[in-house]
C-alpha cells in the first residue's frame, strides 16, 4: 500500500496536463507518493501524450465519461493508498503542498477529509472561486466559503491561515482517507459532477468525522477547466444536485421546511432568468427541480441509508440563517461578516 496517492482525473484536459502536471511530478517527490491520471474517455489526444510524455505514470482509461463522481469512484477502486488526493488537472501545486495536510492527518485520526487553500492561478493574490479557504452551506444548503461569499471573491491577506473546522473540503484539491472515503459510500453517482464532495462531506459529518481547511499548503486553481463556467449546463447541476444533496442529509425535521422554502427561491430565481430573456438558464432551473421530483423515490432509498450511520445531526459548521438574505440585503460581502 502506498502512503498517498495523487489521482488526476482527466477528461480532454491535454491543455492542463501539459501546463501543470509537471508541477505535480515535480512538487510531489516524497517517499510513498504515487501519481495517477485517470482518463474519463477522452476524445482530445490525452491519451496519447501521457503515453508518450509520461510512460513511468500511472494511467487508468475509461470507455465512457462518467462525469467527477463516477469517473473519480472507479478510478479510485483500482489505487491502494492510505490517502487519496484527488486533483483537478486544472491546478498548479507549489512545493510543500502536500506534507502540511498529511501531517495534520496523520496527528488527527478524528479528521477525514482535509484541503489547502485555493487561491486563483490568473490572479494569485486573490482566492480562487471553488473552494478559497474552506466550504461551508446555509440553512437552505447555498454553499459558500470562507475567501468566497456568492460572486465576491477575497484577497489573500492572510485572514484565515488558522487550521480551522469547515463543512466541506473542496473536489479541485481534496484530501481524504481512503478507508473512510470507502466506508461513507464514496461519491453520489447520480451528481456526475458538482456538490458531489459537499455530498460526500456531509455524509463523513454524519460519521462523525470533521472536515479541515490545512493553510499552510496552497495550490492554485484555473477553475472551469473542464466545464465552462455560467453555462445553462453547469446551472442545471449545481440545482439539482444541491437539492438531491438536501433531501439525502438534512434533519428529518427541517426536511420539508427548507425543500418548501428552496421551491419558493429557486422559482423566483427561474422567473428573474424568464424576465431576462435568459431562456437556457431559465430552461435549466426547471429541468433541475423535474429531473428532482422524478427521482424523490430514489434519494428517499439513499437518505435512509444515511440515517443509519448518522450519529452527528447538529453539525456547527452549517450556517443556520440565509447568506443570500445577508449578501444581498445586508450587504456582507467578506466571509467573517458571518457569525455561526
């Protein structure tokens, strides 16, 4: 068994693999630490250069394109590692990116999942949309994070370099035991991409296990390398699977008030799209909640499953009021406007 495994999932990321695997190779020399690239079945030429480029790396190839959470499960069936840290091939790493996490780790066996800070590879100085210094969500599952309220991004000036508890660790850089990545059921298949890791770490919560933010690493995020940001596509799956993610793992007593309640904003948010004339956005609200309602069954089996190992329901790093209300009305842009 090896110690760490660094795993790349990749799928027509040539560009990326070109630009940043080095740094990987490179910044991640200790003892016991394997790089694997997965390969979600491209159609580009990666394939091809990471034989050619890279022979001595381990390369795993897919027939189809199972998206993050399926790509990354079977990818992660075939590696024997102690840790796993999974990687978007859109991110550089700087030296000492990986020995402050796994120290962390290693003197912390209550602590499943871990990440560094991701700050933004065009503008380094500032956090980096997907994930900044540690996820959390709102009452009405809105994820958020600490560096990164809404669209308001923070400069790094080293205002949250604490080791600190956060709801969710995220997938462009996480680090997370694989005993325990296997135990909670590894990601949802049925996201394919996005959330699925605030999935995965709610249900790790539930274990009764903690999420950390690790600052002093840090690595440096494109973002959207894969799937293009503000797409109708992208809207789609960030709103259907941010409400699967709610009906699997929220309290059975707060179950029906907030789905009622994201009913009502995410309507409001559709008609907004529909005054606009942003008819694809509009389109992909609605797809989001039929594609929901069609599978209420379903992810009713799924939370059951959950409520059997759910030993920690009041989790304190859920933020119990509204951060849209607060963003929007309130004004309260910076993330320690929030007081949990």
């Amino acid at each position: 068994m090896n110690k760490v495994s660094v795993v790349i999932l990749n799928y027509n990321g040539i560009k990326y693999l070109r630009q940043f695997l080095p740094s990987v190779i490179a910044n991640s020399q200790d003892e016991g630490v394997e790089i694997v690239v997965a390969d979600n079945s491209s159609t580009d030429s990666s394939i091809q250069f990471m034989k050619e480029s890279y022979p001595d790396i381990r390369l795993i190839e897919f027939d189809t394109n199972s998206g993050y959470a399926g790509g990354y499960n079977a990818a992660l069936e075939q590696v024997n590692s102690e840790y796993y840290i999974l990687l978007n091939s859109d991110v550089e790493v700087p030296e000492n990116w990986i020995k402050p996490v796994l120290e962390f780790l290693d003197n912390n066996r209550d602590v499943a999942a871990a990440m560094p800070k991701i700050k933004s590879y065009t503008k380094k100085s500032h956090f980096e949309y997907a994930g900044a210094a540690g996820g959390f969500i709102d009452k009405y599952g809105y994820p958020f994070c600490r560096g990164r309220v809404l669209s308001f991004v923070e400069e790094d000036n080293n205002q949250y370099n604490d080791i600190a508890d956060i709801f969710w660790a995220s997938g462009a850089c996480l680090f997370v035991r694989a005993e325990l990545f296997h135990k909670a059921g590894g990601f949802d298949t049925d996201f394919f991409a996005h959330m699925e890791e605030i999935d995965l770490c709610w249900r790790l919560w539930h274990m009764g296990h903690r999420i950390v933010i690790v600052p002093d690493s840090e690595v440096f995020h494109v973002g959207g390398g894969t799937l293009p940001i503000n797409t109708p596509f992208k809207m789609y799956l960030n709103y259907r699977n941010n409400l699967f993610l709610l009906q699997k793992n929220l309290p059975s007593e707060k179950l029906f008030p907030v789905l009622l309640s994201r009913l009502i904003l995410d309507g409001a948010s559709a008609m907004v799209y529909l005054l606009k004339l942003s008819f694809g956005f509009f389109g992909a609200v609605f797809r989001a909640h039929m594609h929901f309602y069609k599978n209420l069954r379903k992810t009713h089996k799924k939370r059951k499953q959950i409520q059997k190992f759910c030993s920690q329901k009041n989790i304190s790093t859920i933020y119990n009021h509204s951060m849209v209300f607060n963003f929007i009305i309130r004004k309260r842009r910076v993330f320690k406007e929030y007081k949990f």
